[in-house]
C-alpha cells in the first residue's frame, strides 16, 4: 500500500474533530479479500465513556488496534483530540492511553519500577513520575504491591498496573480492550471508580466490552459493530430504543433474535 486514500481537507477536518475525541472515517482493514473492518464511520464525544460493543470477530479490536497505530488501515482516517494517528503518530500516541488485551508487561520488574520506566520513557521528570506512581498504587490498591515484581502479579493486578501506566502521562483519552475481563469483583470495582473520576474530570474512555450489563451501567454513549460495520451508535438511550435492556437491544441489532432456538427437542426428554 503506497498511501491510505481521501484525506479531508482542512474545513472538513476542523469540523469533524470538533467536539469529539475521536473520528474515524471510512476505516477499512481487509485480510483475505475479506473486509474485517468495512469503511467504517464513528464519533465519539469529547468526555464520554464509551463502549464499543460486538460479537466475537466483529473487528472490534482491530479497529482498536488501528486507532491506537498498532495496525495500519488499509484505507480511511483516524483523529484522535485533533491528531491524525498516521500522519503524525507520535504526537498521537502522547495523547493516548492505552490498555490492550493480554499486553505483555516486563515482568522482572516491580510494579513501581515499571511505572519509572515507563514516566522516563514519555519523558516525564523523575520527581513527577515517582510521585504519580505512587499516587496511582495507592487509589489502585496496589501500594503494598509496589515493591514486588509484576511476574507475582494477580490477573487483577495486572490489569491495575496496566491502567496505571496508561494514566501515567494524564492523556486526554483512554483506550480499554477488555479491562475487565476475568478481574475480581474488588479490582474490577476499583478500575470501575478510578474510569469514573477520570471521565468526570473531562477525559474520555472508549472501551470494548462483550458485558452489556457493564457497559450499561458505565457508558454516556455506544456503537453496536456486527461483521465489521457500525449498525447502531449513539448515546445510550437512542441505542437502546425501545428494548427492554442494552443486552436486547444488541442482540436485535446484530440479527441474532433467533440464534440457539429451534432444535434440540430431546434435550427436554425423560429417558429409562
């Protein structure tokens, strides 16, 4: 690929960032002839804690992976607070938070170690860096656990330390795969509160979640994504329409109203 193609001009880019964190239009990543994510268009809203939701293989992380420059589009554009991701990544990713679905951590590290070196990394000044490390276990819960290396680490307290370090440099947005899965009720509870404090103090979440309940109770807005397309985005009551909950609204929207029905009568059966 020598360029990714229609990069609007600048009117048209003032227009689509303002007010909003985030703007991908017509994003498209293709494996196999196959468009795993189909030119796609989103906004999310400036300080908004928004869900991205999908089944399996909807090209939710994909599209994540292309917001974040870990993966290159095959075509379209990503603005993130007013920088395009490709054109000027490095100024993007200072802008970004970022925790990834089984990222891998230096595990030989302790968890205040970690945090050092990944201040002095963005360039953040030792007295800073150690003072917001430590301000960051201790709302975490992971003060005692500063000390001990991250390879001794509970799931939980891997998906803390991770937080942790995407909060580190206090950028405007957040991008969550997954933050909660296979967390504990009290870590998951703490990541839940600390997301919270940092949207109410103007930040933005955008998240991926396959818990509707959760993204119910967290979210101001979402996109429902189905088979690499956007069907349904919105703030959370216009999404949700007239169903009862979040969990029927997506199933209606990815047309799967009568999946695992139908069949399967002798299951209800007695036998001798």
């Amino acid at each position: 690929m020598t360029g990714l193609p229609h990069y609007p001009g600048p009117d048209e880019l003032a227009a689509s960032t303002r007010g909003n964190a985030l703007v991908l239009r017509g994003l498209r990543k293709t494996y196999d002839g196959r468009n795993v994510v189909d030119d796609i268009d989103l906004d999310v809203p400036t300080g908004s804690f928004f869900g991205l939701v999908g089944p399996n293989g909807a090209g939710k992380t994909t599209t994540l992976s292309m917001v974040t420059g870990l993966l290159r589009p095959d075509a379209g554009r990503v603005l993130l607070a007013g920088v395009d991701v490709w054109q000027d990544p490095v100024t993007a990713k200072t802008r970004m938070g970022v925790l990834p679905d089984g990222l891998r951590l230096f595990e030989r590290l302790s968890g205040l170690e970690l945090l050092s070196y990944l201040g002095r990394l963005r360039g953040i000044d030792p007295d800073t860096v150690r003072s917001r490390a430590e301000e960051l276990l201790k709302v975490l819960d992971l003060a005692d656990a500063g000390t001990k290396l991250v390879a001794d680490y509970s799931t939980g307290m891997r998906k803390k330390i991770t937080l942790a370090a995407a909060l580190l440099h206090s950028p405007p947005v957040l991008l969550l795969d997954e933050p909660l899965e296979a967390v504990d009720p009290v870590s998951a509870r703490i990541i839940r509160t600390v997301l919270s404090r940092y949207t109410a103090g103007g930040g933005t979440v955008i998240f991926s979640s396959h818990v509707m309940a959760l993204v119910e109770d967290l979210c101001s807005h979402v996109a429902v994504m189905a088979r690499g397309r956007i069907v349904a985005s919105g703030d959370l009551a216009t999404v949700r329409g007239d169903a009862r909950n979040l969990d029927d609204a997506f199933i209606h929207l990815i047309g799967a109203d009568d999946v695992g029905k139908g069949g399967l009568e002798w299951l209800g059966s007695s036998q001798a």
